[in-house]
C-alpha cells in the first residue's frame, strides 16, 4: 500500500516518502526517567510504503510491571523475556537512518532514549515524526485522537488495543491516510530533529522536594533566618556543599542554584568573586553573609508560614463576578490579561458514569444564531500584521474560530491585500473552499460550512483574556491538561515555548519549577514540555499532582534573536483533556507587534477548580528577563 495517493500528484521522493521506523512501547509507568520498558515493537516501512521489517519482543524490567489492568503484563508473562540491553542492537539497527513515528512520538523516544542510556549505548535517531502531531495538523473531525479512534476515522482495522505490535500495525495504518491527508492539504510534515545528547541527561536525578514554607523576604541585617527563606551559595566552602544545602533544607529553608531579585541571602566567603551569583546579589540588593554566619543562624531558624492548600475536588462551580484586571507592566513579570476578564464559561463535563455517552455541545444552527459565523473556522490570508489581526478578532465576535493555518476544519478563507499571492490559494482553489474579500466580515452571509465535518463537540472559542472553568469528568480532574500552542512554519527563527510554576507571591518556589528546552520536566514530572513539531509545543499539566505550593502555571513564549511574535503573526493554543484529547478550548492570540516574549496561557486555582486564561500579553524584553521577574536566573 502506497504512502501517498498518486491522485494529490505528491512526487514519489517528496516531503511526504521517507524511510519510516514506527514503534510502540508499552511501560510501566508514565515517567521515562523513572518507568520502564515492558515490551517495544518496531516496524519499518519503506519510501513507497511497503514494509520492510518487524519485530517485537516482551521485556523483563526487572521491577514492578505497573498498570498490570492497562497493558496486561505481568511479573509471570515478562519471566524468562530478554533484558532491553539483550535486544537494544536489534532495535537500534532498525531505528538507524530512519525517521522514528509513534503516536505521541516523545513518549516513546523519551523511554527509548531512557532505556539506551541504561545500556549504555546511543538512541540512534535523528528525526522523529508523532502522529498526535500531525492530525492535530490535518485537524480531522474526531471525538479526540486516541490511536483507536483514528483507525475507526481512516478505516485501520484494530485487533488489541496496547498491545505493542498490533498498535504498530495499526499506527502504520494511521501513517499511511494521514500522510494522504497531509499531501491533500499541502501541509509540511511536523519533523523533530533529534541530536544525539549526553548520557547524564538519561540519569535518573534525585527528586528535590518543593520548600513547604513561603518565602518571607529577604534577611534583615541581624536578624534571623526564617524559614521558606531562598538560600544561595557560590564560592568555595569549608564544609561540603552537599553538607551545608542538607542542613538547611532540613531546617525549612529553600536552596537555590541561582540567584534573583527574591533571593533572601547568598552566602559566599568570597563576596568580590566575581562568580554570577555575586554579581547578582550585587545588582538585585541580595544580603550576602559568610559561611560561618549562615551556620550560625542555621542554629535558630524561625518559624515559617506554610504554603495554602486547596483541595480541587466536585464540579466546576461558576463565579458570580469576573476577576479584576489589572493593567500590563512593562517592566514586571505580572501576568495579567491585556482585555477585561469575562465571567468564566463552563466546559460540559463528561457523563457522570462509565457507560453513559459525554453531553455534547450542540453546534449552533447557522442562520438561526446571533452569532453568524457559529461553526465556521476562518483562515485569514495576507494583509498587514494589524489589518490580519483585526480580521481574526472579528471573526471571534461573530462566533466563529479563525485558523492559523490550512486544515480539515477549515471552512472558509477572507483574503486581504496580497492574499491572493499565499502559496495556500492554489490547494484552497483544489479544496473549493469559500472565498471572501474584507467585507464578508461586515455581513456574512449565514451559509452552513458545506465542505469541512464537523466534530460533534468542537472547541469553546475563547477571546484574548477569555476565561474557563476546566472541567470535572466523572466528579474528577482529568489526569493531565495538554496546553497546545502552534504557528505558521517559521525558518528564520525558532520559538521556544515555557512555563512557570508559581506560589501565591508569584515566584517560583525553586529552580526547577521552571520548565524550558533544557530542563523540560518539572522535578516530579507534574508539568512537561513536550515538542510536536517545529511549529508547535505542548505543556503537559498533571493538576491533581502539583506541589500545594503551586498557586499558577503560566506558558509562556520567546523568540530566540531579534525576531518578534510581530513577525510571526497569530499563534494558536487550544486545551485538550489527555494527550489525545481534541481541544476542548481554543484561542487565536495576535495582538503582538514588538514583542519578544508572550504570555499565552494561564492555569490557575480559583477555590475548589482550576481555570484556564487566554492572555495573550506581549513583552519586549527577552525571555531573561521574563524569567528573572518570576524567581529564575537562566544565565546560571
């Protein structure tokens, strides 16, 4: 079977034929750094689709097998099977030269790279490809995108769902219609490139556990430490590092590895050292003290004020009034919404039992609703940065969902001055989609959307600074929130995506709780980036599993160089239930000009439910000093 369908007139060696490695692994757990490999699949196809090679294997982990109810693996079934070094050379020989494919492609290179590490050996990949990725592209109308519900849409037979062989062979499937549909829509396959990195950045690392004590302030001259206090140290030290951080984390103080404007002392015995750490101190006010002098008042740490804990547990309960607003600092790291808050709508929760179809919410009749562009997704083409940003916005007001780029979903196209010129025109032309000029938004006509099917339940729209409750399904929080954030293809420059996890004071409450491309996972894996192409990222949120501490996670985003999100125009991002879930919100954030960096997304604790923000708030400072405002030095 053909990977692409001679009949998109797709050049046999294009974009869409590669040498493919697809892989499934079932493990036992959901951490890669923690969990094991249970049993892998690899099967390799070639550029004209044809398969070249399998195989699969059980593996024995040597520790408990996990979610034994989920994957069916047993301590008896993996007796007897080979460790993963026995077989590491088999399955690196078929990765070898090939792009890697899975659905949710990380997961399982994260795992593999894991695993090979262990072996001591290199993950022999360079490109991964994640189907996830790619539908969420192609935008098909699906409930959501579980491997199993695509195969329904695209017609893949499945014969045992996580079973590691039969999910690749079904993923294979999957690959072959979605690269149809990709070559259909002339969309750039969503490549990763993935460079060899260190072995010690596959070593299982020490949790660190989060200080229980909010941050008082800084040490007065003479005074006391208290706890929740952030201690840094730089220099050399007379007794162990590792000694003086113990004892202080035992007495209730927060050790930090760098230094910023809500540090409350760096210790160091060599003040004019130069180090990073004390020219901060220097620039920020920090009060440095001597090692001998931090172990003194080690001896006497005052009591602290623990952090407030809220139990987020029932159904999503709606607030009477809307938040107040308070107005955008340029120079602080405040993460208010640039426009008034709305009430918070509710999301429909999931049925209130197993068994019991989800209610869904109905798509408005066109033509009946005040909203004339209820159920239209509108791609904006060409026109200045704020003539385009003013089409989006006004589509949002007419009820519809303006794209950013060509999918499945899109229903019509308004084209500016230029528009016409967009390479999109000649495959909108093959689609026959509707085409508009500018004044099609003064007065749409109120016509269904006939080319593009719906999904039963398609995304609350949400406007910049448009609140929502997330939901409860079954009388629980899901198990994690994918915040997604996707752009038109950029070769110029790369946008990185980030989050912030804060307390009630707006900090970070360590180091790590700041999540980029160099640390991507918080400490005990609660909140991950995730990278499904060179246009979109992903922050993965386990909310039933942050620290008490966590008050907000704000996502965040910066472009690397003199770039500014002006540039690079709309930026989408849509929550979603689960890696697979379809996006149950979404927004389109434009407003930039000149910024460098932005704030996207706010999750946030009101009372007994958590709330997602669209912000859409731009800065012109670079991603340092946006971090800095939080807690974090990233020059360390």
């Amino acid at each position: 079977m053909s990977l692409v369908s001679t009949s998109f007139d797709v050049p046999a060696m294009g974009e869409y034929a590669h040498d493919w490695a697809l892989v499934d692994v079932e493990t036992s757990g959901l951490m890669a750094r923690r969990d094991r490999v249970l049993s892998v699949a690899v099967i390799t196809i070639g550029p004209d689709g044809e398969q070249t090679g399998e195989f699969s294997t059980l593996l024995n982990p040597g520790c408990d097998p996990g979610p034994v109810e989920v994957h069916g693996l047993t301590v008896e079934r993996l007796l007897g099977a080979p460790t993963f070094d026995q077989v590491a050379g088999r399955i690196g020989a078929m990765l070898q030269d090939r792009v890697l494919v899975a659905h949710n492609a990380q997961f399982d290179y994260d795992f593999l790279a894991y695993e090979f590490a262990r072996a001591r050996m290199w993950l022999p990949v360079s490109q991964r490809l994640c189907t996830l990725a790619l539908n969420r592209q192609v935008d098909p109308p699906t409930d959501d995108m579980k491997l199993g519900t695509l195969a329904a849409h695209y017609g893949v037979p499945q014969q045992r769902a996580h079973d590691a062989l039969d999910d690749t062979r079904v993923l294979a499937g999957i690959l072959r219609a979605s690269l149809r549909e990709a070559a259909r829509l002339d969309l750039p396959l969503p490549l990763v490139t993935c460079p060899p990195r260190a072995e010690s950045q596959f070593t299982p690392k020490p949790l660190k556990t989060p200080c229980a004590y909010r941050n008082p302030g800084r040490l007065a001259p003479g005074g006391p430490l208290q706890q929740g206090m952030k201690v840094a140290i730089t220099g050399e030290t007379a007794h162990a590092r590792a000694e003086l951080a113990g004892r202080a984390v035992a007495a209730g103080l927060n050790m930090m590895t760098s230094v910023s404007r809500h540090t409350s002392v760096l210790v160091t015995n060599e003040p004019a050292s130069g180090s990073a750490k004390a020219r901060r101190a220097v620039a920020e006010g920090v009060p440095v003290i001597d090692e001998h002098t931090f172990l003194r008042l080690l001896a006497d740490v005052r009591p602290g004020t623990a952090h407030e804990t809220t139990a987020v547990a029932g159904a999503p309960v709606a607030e009477p009034k809307a938040e107040p607003v308070v107005g955008p600092v340029e120079s602080a790291p405040a993460t208010p919404p640039a426009a008034p808050v709305p009430e918070a709508a509710a999301l429909p929760t999931a049925a209130p039992g197993p068994g019991v179809p989800a209610p869904r919410r109905p798509v408005p009749s066109v033509g009946t609703s005040d909203k004339p562009l209820a159920g239209h997704r509108v791609l904006v083409l060409g026109g200045v940065h704020a003539d385009a940003a003013a089409a989006r916005t006004r589509i949002v007001e007419l009820g519809g969902s303006a794209a950013i780029n060509l999918s499945a979903s899109v229903t019509d196209v308004v084209l500016l001055e230029g528009g016409q010129s967009d390479r999109r025109m000649s495959r909108i032309t093959a689609l026959e989609l509707p085409v508009h000029d500018l004044h099609w938004l003064t007065a749409p006509t109120a016509t269904a959307p006939a080319t593009a099917t719906l999904r039963p339940q398609e995304p609350h729209v949400m406007p910049r600074g448009g609140v929502i409750d997330l939901p409860v399904p079954h009388g629980r929080p899901s198990p994690e929130w994918y915040v997604t954030a996707g752009w038109a293809p950029q070769t110029d420059y790369e946008i990185d995506v980030v989050a912030f996890l804060l307390d009630e004071d707006e900090q970070v409450t360590f180091d790590e709780d700041f999540i980029f491309y160099g640390a991507p996972e918080s400490p005990a894996g609660t909140v991950r980036l995730l990278t499904g192409g060179p246009a979109e990222q992903t922050i993965a949120l386990n909310l039933t599993s942050l620290p008490p501490a966590t008050r907000k996670v704000v996502v965040a985003a910066a472009i690397d160089g003199a770039a500014t999100f002006g540039t690079v125009g709309a930026i989408q991002i849509g929550a979603a239930p689960g890696s697979s879930g379809a996006p149950l919100a979404r927004a389109t954030l434009d407003a930039a000009t000149t910024e460098r960096t932005m704030l996207l997304a706010e999750i946030y604790r009101r009372g007994p439910v958590w709330r997602l923000r669209a912000v859409g708030q731009g800065y012109n400072h670079g991603l340092d000093a946006l971090a800095r405002g939080y807690g974090v030095d990233i020059a360390d």
